[in-house]
C-alpha cells in the first residue's frame, strides 16, 4: 500500500477524556474515529487489525470444529420475552421500533436466536454435539463507555454456541473452546491468564465459567492467581477458595462500633474502616470500599444476588440492595473510598467485597443470623503474598480486561425455549449448551495496551498490520526513488505486506509516523541508496542494521 494514498489520518492532539493508552494511540495512528459515544468508526488501518485477529480466531475455531454462520443483529423482542430476559437484561439493552411499531432489540448476544434455529433444525442425538459461531457487531447500552475500544456500545464479538445432549459432551467442547482461546491470545501476543469465574444464577457444573483476562493497568477486573500453581480466579470468587481464617490459626480481626459512633467514624477519616465488619445494635453492617469516589463495579454476590453498583446514591443502594438504610460517601476524601453500610441485613451470606484502594485484597464475608451462637460463620481474606488455595505459590493480585469468557450454560436456554432432541433411548431431552465469547475490538484494544512505548505501538509480529514499513526519505531523490520502487516491487513478490511511504515528507515526520504505526520492520531508503544500502530497523528494540538490498531477502528471512 503507498502510504500518499492510504487513509489513516494521524491525530497531534487526542482528546482529554481519551484516557486509556490503546484509545490515544488508535487516534493518533489513525487507527478509528470516534462518531459518537462508544461507538467508532474503523479506519483501514485498524479494519486491517481487526481482519487480522479474526483470522487467528476463524482458523483457530475452524480448527476446533465448529462451523461459522451469521445471525441478524436485529433480533424480535417476543423472542426475548420467551427467554424471559427482556426484563432482565435492563436498560443495556438497546431496543427499536419499525414502521409498524412492532418491537425489536439490537442483539447484545445471541442465545435466544441459535436456540431457536438449532431447536427447529436438528430433532436427534444423532446430529450432536454442534458448535455454531460469528463473528458479528454486538450492541449493549453500557451506562459508562469509556476506554475507547475496551468498553463501546457498539462493538465486535466473536460468539460461539454449543450443543450437545450429554454433559460429558458439554464438557469436552468446553475443554476444548478453553484450549483454543488459550490458543487464539497467544498468537495475538497477550500476557493474560484464564481465571475461574463466577457463574452467577446457574449453579453446579453447569455454571462453569472461566475469563481469559489480559493483563493491564487499565483493565476494570481485578483478578488473584499464582504463576507457580494453577490457582487463578477473579475477584468475585477468589476469597471463596481461600482457607478460612480459623483453618490459618488466624484470630478474626473484627471491630464492633455502636450507632452512633458510626457516624462519627465515618466522617473521621480512619482508612481503618475499610473492609471491616461492624455491627450495629447487633445488626451485622456491611463495609465496602473501592478506590474510587463513587461506587463503581462492586460486584456483590451470594444473598445480593450478582449485581454492579455503579456511582449509586445512598437511595439507589437501599433499593438495589433491598436494605432499610444505606450509606454511601467518602471515607477518606485523598483517597476517595467508598463505602456501604448496611443496617439492615439479616442473612447475608457469601457477600464479597471488591478491592481496597490499592486493589490488594478482597475479602468475602458469610453470616448468618440464624445461627444463635455466632454471627460470623466464616470470614475469608486472601491478600498478595499469600500462599494459594491450593498450597502451591503466593498470591499476586493484578488488573485485567476481559478479553474471553467460556461458559456452560447447561439447559438454562433449551429447557425455556423448548429445545429438545430425542437420545439414544428415544428419550426427549433439553439440550446442553454452552458459550464462548470473545471481544474482537476489545482484544485489538488489549494488545495495542500491552505492545506500545512511549513513540507508538509496537505490533505483535503475528497480528502486524502490514509486514514492512518501507521508507523513502526523499521523495525528491532519484536514485532513493529508485531503489524504493523496484523494492516495494520485490518485497511484495516475496510475500510481504508492505506499507510504502512515498509521500513528499521530511525524513523526521516519516520516521515519527513509522514509530507511531510501529510495523515490526521498518526499512529506510537514503542517502546510501546509490550504493544500494539500506537501513532496517526493528521497531521494538530499535536495533538498526546497514543492509545491503542484495543480501535483504536473505536478511528478513
Ligand atoms: P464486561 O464484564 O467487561 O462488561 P461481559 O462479561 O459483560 O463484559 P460477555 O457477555 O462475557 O461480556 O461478552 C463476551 C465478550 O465480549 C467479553 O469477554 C468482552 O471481551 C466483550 N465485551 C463485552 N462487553 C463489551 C463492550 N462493551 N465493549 C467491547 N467488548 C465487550
Ligand atoms: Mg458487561
Ligand atoms: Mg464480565
Ligand atoms: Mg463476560
């Protein structure tokens, strides 16, 4: 491609609420155009990229055996309300009307329509197990799109279903969807670790569910694992595989405060709230804290229910939360925490705390006040440097974004939408699926997060939007000219992609630009030229090597 007529404008000065570094640098590349909040507009460069990692994906997927199809990404409302997740699923989702006011909803996923097309289009066992996907825009109401591609309203999903009649076919499809993401982020060059999750409402082996997480400051999930063992799961979960603090011999570190020295606490400043237990009139009193002002991605589960609070009032807490009075406001305004104070709960168990401000440890907190003994059954804190679970490593606490999930859904889906086959024995069974998603714009997001420095991004050399930058640094030279020409010719003869700059440019603005789009190799045609010597860079260590063009074929080799 002759960069004089490729369109990827380069942006000097992004914009201020382009916080996350993968969002600066695809303006500033050229890489995609905001058109309105969460979604975006892909510029070649970065439909490049993404052509790119939906290549991985489909040979990867392909490999694996399941077949592609396309699904509409308007889907009916009735359809939704069969499922019975039109409610449910809340104001993410985006929903339309047509001429004739009948109700429609932009897909956010896609159980409800592949249900139902497998559901009509295969009565017996006999056809199964099947794993059906695509590749295809996805649309999803986010309260706080941010973070340019990680977090759009818009966005692209490779999404998979599978079905099958007997759990040990759920779970040997499962197993081999988890290979193939670990497949599928290797070859896109991400450090990320898969990371048990938690199921939610479906509960027991189905329910099984894992995150591919890359790592990443920015990332929104935080996630405990140790590199020596295989422990790693997300926060939501990962106090629950911690060992008690009576299992550890440890004296459980609770504080009572009355009523009215709560206020006064609370307004006091003492950071020593933080993750604590309080009771109050005997009442236990929930405390969770996050480094943020407001409330933010709290995921409280067990007698909560899994729900995310997100920049909530005191008002919006009690009713979310169905307690008698809560109370939301900064703890210690330098550090802006959060907290929940809960005076009313009576069962709460497996009620799971976020990070504390440093993201360093969660704790998970089951009482019940059934029990006339104790209060506190169980009070369970992992922090970094811990020995694991499973008693093999320490403990390390990191940021991640997910870029995967896989997922068994067990018969969550067929039994409500009525999809049924007949097993070996004549039997009608619901069918057992499952589900496997992966962020396509998201995973360009990611890797451009992790493969950058401070000139540009650094391409991965697998998912590299072109192979070569190839660099005329006067356009006004002949013999450069010359060279670059009949080499822009045989390079490409050879095999490669190559990004030609031929435009009428300073050397400096080119070189910037190259560092800036950061191919893997960059080669320089200049004053040497006439002696046929050339100047190959390798954008991430930034080593450069004389080259004669006699000996360049043998050299990119
Ligand atoms: P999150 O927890 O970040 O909101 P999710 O768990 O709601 O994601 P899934 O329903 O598991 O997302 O969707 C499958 C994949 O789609 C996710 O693992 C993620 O990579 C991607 N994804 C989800 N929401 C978005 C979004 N708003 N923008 C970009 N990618 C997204
Ligand atoms: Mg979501
Ligand atoms: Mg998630
Ligand atoms: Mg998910």
């Amino acid at each position: 491609m002759r960069q004089q007529l490729f369109f990827s404008p380069t942006m000097r000065d992004v914009p201020s609420d382009a916080e996350a570094m993968s969002h600066q640098l695809m303006l500033r590349a050229g890489l995609m155009r905001q058109t309105a909040s969460g979604i975006y507009s892909y510029l070649p460069l970065g439909l490049r990229m993404i052509q790119k990692i939906q290549t991985i994906i489909r040979e990867e997927m392909n490999a694996a055996g399941a077949q592609e199809l396309l699904m509409p990404a308007i889907q009916p409302s009735e359809l939704w309300e069969e499922s019975g997740r039109l409610g449910d699923y809340g104001p993410e989702l985006m929903r339309l009307n047509d001429r004739h006011d009948r109700e429609f909803v932009l897909g956010p996923t896609h159980e409800e329509v592949i249900t139902t097309l497998v559901r009509d289009g295969i009565a017996s066992y006999k056809r199964l197990p099947v794993n059906l996907y695509q590749i295809q825009t996805k649309y999803r109401d986010e309260r706080r799109p941010r973070f340019g591609l990680l977090r759009g309203r818009e966005f692209i999903m490779k999404d998979a279903y599978s079905f099958s009649v007997s759990d040990d076919e759920l779970n040997e499809t499962y197993e081999s969807m988890y290979k193939t993401y670990e497949r599928i982020f290797k070859r896109c060059g991400l450090d990320f670790r898969a990371v048990k999750a938690d199921g939610g409402a479906i509960s027991g082996s189905a329910g099984e569910t894992h995150e591919f997480q890359a790592l990443a400051a920015i990332g929104e999930d935080t996630i405990a694992y140790s590199d020596a063992s295989t422990f790693a799961a997300n926060i939501e979960i990962a106090a629950t595989a911690a060992p008690t603090d009576e299992e550890i011999g440890v004296e459980q570190d609770l504080k009572e405060i009355s009523a009215d020295n709560l206020a006064a606490a609370v307004s006091g400043n003492s950071i020593e709230l933080r993750n604590t237990l309080f009771f109050v009139d005997e009442k236990p009193v929930l405390v969770v804290s996050k480094a943020e002002d407001t409330i933010s991605d709290v995921k409280l589960s067990g007698h909560f229910k899994t729900l995310a609070v997100q920049e909530a009032s005191s008002k919006e807490v009690e009713a979310l939360f169905g307690v008698e009075q809560a109370y939301v406001g900064p703890l210690h305004a330098d550090e802006g925490l959060t907290i929940v104070v809960d005076h009313g709960l009576t069962h709460v168990k497996n009620a799971t705390t976020g990070a504390n401000a440093q993201g360093q440890y969660v704790t998970n907190v089951s009482i019940s006040r059934d029990l006339a003994d104790a209060d506190i059954v169980d009070l369970r804190m992992i922090k970094e440097g811990d020995a694991s679970p499973d008693g093999v490593g320490t403990i390390q606490f990191a940021q991640g974004i997910e870029v995967g999930q896989v997922f068994k859904l067990g018969t969550k889906y067929s039994e409500v939408l009525k999809a049924e086959v007949l097993d070996e024995n004549g039997r009608s069974q619901p069918l057992k699926m499952g589900c496997y998603g992966i962020g396509v714009s998201r995973t360009l997001a990611a890797i451009i997060e992790q493969h950058h420095d401070e000139n540009g991004i650094v391409w991965p050399q697998e998912v590299t939007p072109f192979d070569l930058h190839l660099l005329v640094l006067n356009a006004k030279a002949d013999e450069q000219v010359e060279l670059s020409e009949k080499l822009y010719e045989t390079l490409q003869q050879d095999g490669y992609d190559v990004l030609y700059d031929d435009r009428k440019e300073r050397a400096g603005v080119k070189f910037k630009d190259s560092d800036l789009f950061g191919l893997p190799l960059r080669i320089a045609v200049g004053k040497r030229a006439s002696e046929g010597i050339v100047e190959v860079k390798e954008r991430k260590t930034g080593v450069v090597h004389e080259v004669h063009v006699d000996e360049l074929a043998a050299f990119l080799k």
